[in-house]
C-alpha cells in the first residue's frame, strides 16, 4: 500500500465502489430513519462544468453526506434542465441537431459530476427533454389549461428585427438583442401566458409562513408588487364632440389607477400609455394625430425597463382637441401620451400629480404644466409656499375642498368613500406581477399539447357540448382550441431541417408541415398543431416531484412516493433566482393544489442562496478575462478533495458573497491533506514501535492527556454546529486546530488511534475520498492487530461496514467542554474593528477563518485587498489592507 497521497488513484477507487455499493442510492422507506430531501438546482447542460457548478454541487454534497452520517435516509439528486436557447443556438451555428448537441453534453457532464465525488443517487436522474418528462410537462400544463389557468392573449413581446425573433427579457441587453445588437422593438403577438397574478396574494401570504432568508422574501415580495389604492374615472369632456354633457354622462371615461386618491386635486393632467386603447376611440378628435402616432411608433423601440426609468428624459405628447374632467375639482385638464406610463400596469393610465410625484413633477416642468401642491408636510401648513420638487411624504392636505385640513390618511379613506359615492371609483389592488408568459417561437422546448379545429369551432353542436369551448384566431379565421387527450401525451418534437424561426416570427416548429396537420382528436376533421413551445421555466416548476418517482409512466409522480419525500427540506441554489425560478415553481405547486394534483400549497421548507466564485483578479470570470480557473485542471493538479474543502474554505455557504479565487489558499487546503495523511502513516510506525505501558506514561503528561481530549469533544461540537449552520468555513478551520494539535500530541498514546480516527470521520463530508481511503486502512490495520492478538473478530463486520459513510456522526459529552476559547482582538489597519472567539492555540488561519465569520468586521475588508497578516497568538491579529 503506497503510504504517498496520490489522489490519482484513491479517488477514482472510491468514486467507483460507492456507485457500485449504491451506498446513496435513496430508498423510499428505511425503517428506522427520517427522510431528508436536499435538492439542488439541476444544471443547464452547457457541455462543461466551471468552479460555479462546484459550487453549487460539492458543497450541499457536504451537508447530504454529514446527514446520512446523522442517521437521515437522505435524497440527493441529480438531473439536467435540458431545453432551451444555447442547444438551438449551437445548431444554427454549427448545423448539430440541438439533440444531439444535448445529449453529448449530458454524456461528458455526467462524467465531470462523477469526478466531483458527489453523493447523487444516479437512479433518479431527471432530463427534462425526455418523452418521458415532458409527456407529464404536458399533462400538467393541459390541467391548467382545462381549469382555466392557461389561456391565450396577445401580448408584447420582444422581437429583433434582424434575427426575425421574439426574445426572451434577458436576451435583450440595454433594449439591444444580445446577439446582433440590433435595437429590439415591441410586437403585439398571440401567446400563451398562466394567470400566476391569482395566486399573487397566496404567494405573498404563504411566504410568510417560510423560514426562508429575509432577503429572498423581500425579493419576491418586491417582485409581486402589491399596491392598495383606488380606481378612479375621469371623464373625457372634449368639447369637439357635440353636446358636451351628453359626452360627460356617457361612458367614455379615463380610468387610473393610483395609491394616492388623496392627492386627487392635485391631479392636473393625465397621461396614457402609448399603447393604451382609448387612443384609437379618440381618433377622431385628435387634431395632432400624426404627431401621437409618430410618438406611438418610436414608443414601441423601448423595453419596459428603460422606459420606466425615474432619471430618463422625459417624453410624450398632447393628445390636442381632447380633454378630462378632474372629478374632484371638476376642471377640465388635458390628456398626454408618454412612455413613463406602463400598460402593463393598473389600467396604463394615472393621473398626474406633479406636486406630488417625481417623475410627474419632472414631466411637468418639461412641458410647462400646472403644479398643484395639495399635501404640505407639516400639518396645519398653509400649502401656499413655493414648490420645490415633488413632495411625496404623507401631511396636510390643502387646496383640497372639503377634504382641506386633514392628514393625507385620513382623507385617502374619506376621498375613496367620496369617489365610490358618487360612482367615480372604486378601492383597488394592483400588482407588478404580470401573467406569466410561457410560449415561446423556439424549437428546443416542450411542444404545447394543443390543436386547432376550424371544423370544431364552426360546428354549432360543438359549443352545446362543450359550453367552455375557447376559440383561438390563425390567420383571420376562428378555430376550436382543442387539448390533446391524455393517451396521445407525449407530443413529441419532431426533427427539423432548419432550426430558425420564421421571418413572420413563427416557431420552426410550423415549418414540419406533416407534423403540424393532425387528425382533430374530436372530430376527426383536418386541424393543426400549435406550434409554440413552452418557457424552459416550466420545466424546472415541478422536476423535484420527479425525482421522488422518477419511472412512473401512469401518473407525473405517485402519492406516496411524493409523499415520503415532499416538500423538499432544504432547496440550495443560485441568488439568481431568488424572483423568477423560485416564484414561478411556487406558484406552479399552488395550481397543482389547487386542481388536488399535490397536497401541499409550498414546494420547499428551507431556501439558502449561494454566493459566486470570482477569478484570481477579484473580477467576474470570464474567458474574456482571462480569469478562468478550469475545475478539471485543479483536480487533475491537487485532487477533487482538495477543491471541494478548499471552495468550502472560501467563505460561509449560506451568505451570498463574492469570493476571489487563490491559487496560494487552495495549495493551503491540499497541504492540510497532506498533513493528515501524513499522520496516519506516523502513527501507524508509531503503533507499532510502542512496547509497554510504563513508558508511554513517563512521556506523556497526564494535563496533555486532558486538553486533547477536550479538544477532541470540542471539535466534534464546533464541526456539527457549523455544518448545521451552513458555516463550512469555520468548521475546516476547527478541523485544522485539532489536526494541528494531533500532530505535535504524543503518538505512542493507544489513545491516539481514537482521536485520529474521529479527524477522518469528522473530515469525512468535506473531503468524502481521503477519508474513506484512511478509514479502510485504520479499519484493516485495526483488524490486523486483533488477529495479530488473538482476538476474534466479527466476520460480519467488515462485509456490512463497506464505508465511512455508513458510520454515526459521532456525538460530544459537554461536560468534557471546557471553555477553552479566547477573544482575539482584530484590527484593520492598526485600527481595532472588533473581537472573535476562537479555540486557544489557534493559529493565524483560524483566527483569519473566523474573520470571515464576522460580517461585522468583514465589511471593512470589502472592496480592499490584505497584503499582510500580523499574529500575537491568542492575543491579536493586525490586517494589512489597501
Ligand atoms: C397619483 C399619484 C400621486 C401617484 C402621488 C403617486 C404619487 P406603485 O406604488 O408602484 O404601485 N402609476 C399607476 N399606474 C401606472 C402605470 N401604468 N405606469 C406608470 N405609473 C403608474 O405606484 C402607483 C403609482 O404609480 C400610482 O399612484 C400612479 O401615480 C403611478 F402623489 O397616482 B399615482
Ligand atoms: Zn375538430
């Protein structure tokens, strides 16, 4: 047995005989054990796993091998998210069928995942661009479509002119397509979008309920957008049209929505979105009509984003001839169109209060319009000084009529009871949440299991059978929008020559013209197949119900298998999702409850958000950069073990930072191995020198005996809390204060075997292949020595005990705790910037880790780089910084 670290060869060993033993292979029951489900985000298949993918992967692998060690029946698992744009991408580019391209990705990054030595439980594997995936993809969604929670709808989307196709929000780079540059315009297209906006306040109310970070729940909150205020109409008084109080009475009226009703009268103009439809009613009786579609036009250049913009300039223009009454003072004011006003929002039209309002009191100034102020921020101020800005805060009203005198408040709720009097508005709730738009003119996705029937539509008895019969148009004419039924799931992709989407913006999909004509599943007539292909965010909204049945082919998953496992107990991924993924998979779990496909109304109990892996440069990585650090060349170099505890090393696990790469720390973490190797090797000649008892004890005080033996309890509660506690870091830091103090301890103590024997067991989730390898051989060395003396040993013992990861974590005795921790003063620059508590004897690493455990003091090393460490030990440690 070669006594050299040779990650070369241990690590493959073990990779081996853990997948052959199936030692994490998940059963659904184990007697005696409680089920732990931790998931991680399932990987696009890119074709290469980079440091993030470590990242993501490695560590969590931590906390699934030290919850098996506890005694948990833990679900590790893994899968690919495998539709979407980079696959399509790479077909147009280089003519590979974005299948093909796929599953070669799959095949290599199966084998990198491997190399990680991650303790996934293969068997389950999910690919969500499998038949027999999403063939479940579909039946969901056709669920959804039956209860009325999908439908269709023209919407705006993003299109590139010059690629001739819709992009995704992201795909648009400061209102640019992220691949020609080109300035993306907005078009108006036919979509499919689920109504997640019914669910918006559930999804509020119930992320209360999660012991999720604040953080993550203020991100979806802020997402969701909820804002209570009031509808109010303003009726159009334009004294082109005849009989003017005829007009007023009519139902032609400005609708908007707006959080303060108490500022009403202050509202001196109102402006619509370019898009808004009363434009086109008022034709007519716009005298500048060309110059309002001009400004139309240009409108349709700008995303959302931009227009939305507080610093932008503002633009817009009068819609001349045409004017409202303001209900409350009963003036009449004139109506604007401009692009800060969002249709996709309350009713795309507010009213203006410049006095109130930033970006109304810039508009305002811009175009020279009146500025009312009605709320004054002391109360009982007269409201005539001179205005400065807007004054957004709450108040006094004044100007304000009868309403004078109150607090803003106050007369919000006397001014909504007073609108809703007089018929003029009502109480209303807006959210920023849009309907989730879920169709896409890609080929690389789910096909959406529907078919259009004109036959159907035109037959009148189709409709008396059917009363919730929708209608859909395609080219001008109305078709009968058809689900296809369950046994003839999946609708499977077919294969294409040509990937690229039309010019007219349609999927590729509708150019597989024998693909596309179908058989009506209800009248058997000629029909055609939608051809639109589902947001890969779809995908990704049930897949972890998946993995709970991952064969089934009667239903998405069984009850009882999602019963043993479901909601998921801690879910680990990027912070990059905190809005998109985490919101639509909750509000995808809450239609399934409530169409009783699921029993629970929230997928996952715990969320923790990882931070990012920056390049050696302290810069994003990147290969225009330069910065790239390739997983595979540090494993190859220093071993997977090496750069699991390093990346563990970096920082807290469960704090999203950004942590620099160093090529010097990861050397660090690969020589710690090396030392506890070493100690094993040591103590084997050690053992083995050792005669008798007496002169062991001469060497040996019995005070030293002591303290390692404390440290050894303490280590063990250090270790676990910190693993609990996501503090990976602190843990390792813990882990090389022991090993420090095994090395210079006296190796004849019998007593040595033990405590060298709880280092590997405790090391054994950061660095799962050296472990198991110094573990066997204690395990046979131990054997060895009872035969050697004669003793019998259980035969059974070592055929059932095949790995580490079958041994109890091991527990700690308090009492045997003493306190045995000092406070080591840390300064910044010579300036002191606070304390930590770290174990006696603890070297500069230690006290350095703790740092990085002290967010208090830790902020004043952000944004600056240590150039050097000064250690008093146990006393001080003094950082240089620039
Ligand atoms: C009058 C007013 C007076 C407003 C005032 C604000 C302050 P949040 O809080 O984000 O919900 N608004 C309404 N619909 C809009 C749209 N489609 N595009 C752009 N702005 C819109 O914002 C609600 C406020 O945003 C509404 O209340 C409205 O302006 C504006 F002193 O109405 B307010
Ligand atoms: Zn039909």
């Amino acid at each position: 047995m070669s006594s050299t670290y040779d990650h070369k060869q241990i690590e493959p060993k073990w990779q081996k005989h853990w997948e052959e033993q199936g030692i994490f292979h998940a059963a659904d029951v184990v007697r005696g054990k409680k089920n732990f489900y931790l998931l991680v985000e399932f990987p696009y298949p890119s074709g290469n796993l980079h440091i993030g993918h470590w990242y993501a992967f490695a560590i969590p692998d931590i906390f699934a091998r030290f919850m098996r060690m506890r005694g948990f029946n833990v679900l590790f698992p893994i899968g690919f998210d495998a539709f979407g744009l980079p696959a399509e991408n790479a077909a147009l580019k280089r003519g590979i069928n974005p299948r093909t391209w796929t599953h070669d990705n799959i095949e290599y990054m199966r084998k990198q995942l491997r190399r990680m030595g991650a303790s996934f439980d293969w068997e389950r594997e999910v690919v969500t661009c499998e038949p027999d995936y999403y063939r479940w993809t579909q039946w969901i969604f056709l669920q959804f479509f039956k209860a009325g929670l999908a439908y269709q709808a023209d919407s705006l989307v993003n299109w590139c002119h010059s690629c001739k196709t819709v992009l995704a929000n992201e795909q648009v780079i400061d209102g640019r397509c992220e691949r020609c540059e080109s300035a993306v315009m907005q078009r108006k297209m036919k979509q499919w979008l689920l109504k997640i906006k019914d669910f918006a306040d559930a999804l509020l109310h119930d992320l209360e309920t999660l012991p999720w970070p604040e953080e993550i729940k203020e991100a979806q909150r802020n997402w969701i957008g909820r804002s209570e205020g009031a509808l109010v109409k303003f009726p159009i008084s334009n004294f082109q049209f005849p009989n003017k109080s005829q007009i007023t009475n009519s139902n032609l009226y400005v609708e908007v929505f707006t959080t303060r009703p108490d500022t009403i009268f202050g509202a001196t103009y109102l402006v619509l979105a370019p898009e808004h439809p009363l434009i086109e009613n008022l034709e007519s009786g716009i005298k500048n009509l060309e110059e309002v579609k001009e400004y139309i036009e240009r409108a349709k250049t700008k995303t959302e984003m931009e227009r939305g913009q507080l610093q932008k300039e503002k633009t817009g223009v009068e819609l001349a001839g045409i004017r409202a009454v303001n209900p409350a003072t009963k003036e009449e004011i004139p109506i604007w169109v401009a692009d800060y006003v969002l249709m996709g929002y309350g009713t795309g039209a507010i009213m203006a209060v410049p006095g109130h309002d930033a970006r109304d009191f810039a508009f305002a100034q811009e175009f020279h319009l009146p500025i009312r102020k009605v709320i004054s921020p002391e109360v009982g101020a007269n409201g005539r000084s001179p205005v400065q800005g807007a004054y957004e805060g709450e108040g006094a009203v004044v100007n304000s009529g009868k309403f004078t005198g109150l607090d803003s408040q106050t007369a919000r709720e006397r001014i909504v009871a007073w609108l809703e009097l007089n018929k003029l508005g009502k109480r209303s709730t807006s959210y920023k949440l849009r309907d989730w738009l879920i169709s896409r003119q890609r080929y690389w996705g789910c096909p959406i299991p529907i078919i259009y029937c004109r036959r159907c539509w035109e037959n009148p008895k189709s409709k008396i059978q059917n009363p919730k019969l929708v209608g859909s148009e395609i080219d001008g004419v109305m078709h009968a929008v058809i689900p296809v039924p369950g046994d003839q799931l999946p609708v499977e992709l077919p294969e294409l020559d040509d990937y690229k989407p039309r010019d007219d913006g349609r999927s590729p999909l509708s150019k597989a013209a024998d693909w596309v004509r179908v058989k009506c599943p209800q009248c058997g007539g000629a029909a055609e197949r939608e051809t639109d292909t589902l947001d890969t965010f779809i995908d990704s909204s049930w897949y972890f119900l998946r993995y709970t049945d991952p064969g089934n082919e009667k239903v998405f998953a069984a009850q009882e298998k999602m019963a043993q496992w479901m909601p998921v107990n801690l879910y680990s991924g990027g912070a990059e999702h905190t809005t998109m993924h985490l919101l639509y998979s909750r509000f995808w779990i809450k239609a399934m409850e409530r169409l009783k496909l699921v029993p629970w109304c929230e997928p996952y109990v715990r969320r923790l958000n990882r931070g990012i892996i920056l390049g050696p440069d302290g810069q994003k990585m990147s290969k225009s950069h330069g910065n790239v650090v390739d997983p595979d060349e540090q494993v190859e170099r220093l071993g997977a073990d090496a750069v699991r505890m390093y990346l563990a090393f970096i920082g807290p696990y469960a704090t999203v930072g950004a942590y620099p790469w160093s090529m010097n720390s990861i050397v660090g973490v690969r020589r710690f191995l090396e030392r506890v190797w070493m100690l094993g090797n040591k103590l084997k000649t050690q053992n083995s020198k050792l005669k008798t008892k007496e002169t062991f004890i001469n060497k040996y005080p019995a005070v030293q005996k002591k303290r390692l033996q404390m440290l050894a309890h303490q280590t063990i509660k250090k270790v676990t809390e910190d693993i609990e506690s996501f503090k990976f870091n602190t843990a390792i830091a813990q882990l090389m204060t022991y090993t420090n103090e095994l090395v210079k301890a006296d190796l004849r103590d019998p007593a040595m075997r033990d405590y060298y024997t709880l280092l590997i067991v405790l090391l054994a989730p950061f660095a799962p292949h050296i472990a198991e390898e110094l573990w066997q051989r204690m395990r046979f060395a131990h054997a060895a020595d009872q035969r050697r003396s004669n003793t019998q040993i259980n035969a059974d013992d070592s055929e059932n005990v095949s790995s580490i990861f079958k041994e109890p974590w091991p527990k700690f005795d308090p009492r045997l705790i003493l306190e045995m921790k000092v406070s080591v003063v840390i300064q910044i620059n010579g300036k002191k910037r606070g304390m930590v508590e770290v174990l006696r004897g603890a070297g500069e690493e230690e006290v350095f880790a703790a740092v990085g455990a002290a967010p208090e003091i830790q902020k004043y090393l952000r944004g600056i780089t240590v150039t050097k460490k000064v250690y008093v030990k146990g006393k001080l440690l003094n950082i240089v910084a620039q």
